[in-house]
C-alpha cells in the first residue's frame, strides 16, 4: 500500500474541511483513501493530509491533475508545499 501526503494553506480551516469532504468521490475514484487531518501547531491554516493509495505513481499524478487542482482552489486552498508519494 503506498502512501500520499499533501501539505497545503488554507484561508479557512473550517471552509476547508467542508470543501475537502465534497472530494471523497473523486478521491476514492481514483484509488487514494482513508485521509487524516493533521494542522500545524504553530500555524493552523497549514494542513498535511495523509491518504493510502494503491499506486503512488499515480496517486502523484491525481494529486497533481486539474480537476484536483481546481477542487482545492474551491475549498481555500491558497498554496501547496508539498504533495508526495511513497510506497
């Protein structure tokens, strides 16, 4: 099982976890599953999330697609720091 993680600024927490929730389709379309939450501790609006994926290659390439993009845009996303895979 590989892993995701994604670490992202939001304008809003709270925007963003209601926005976040509207992906799960899309997510579990695309094989990557089971997100954990965690915010920075010095700077909430910072956020990793965590996911299993069957394939990091191309749970890469989702997180990096344009539909994805534009979802995140959508939730408050303001930039990403990091998206990476591992298996």
């Amino acid at each position: 099982m590989a892993k995701l993680i994604t670490i992202v600024v939001v304008k809003d927490f709270a925007a963003y976890q209601s926005g976040f929730a509207r992906g799960e389709k899309m997510r579990n379309d695309a094989g990557v599953t089971n997100p954990r939450m965690y915010r920075d501790s010095e700077n909430p609006n910072e956020v990793l999330v965590l996911f299993d994926a069957k394939n990091a290659q191309q749970a890469t390439a989702f997180a990096n697609s344009e539909d994805v993009k534009a979802a995140m845009k959508n939730a408050g996303v303001t930039s990403v720091s990091a998206i990476y895979g591992f298996e």
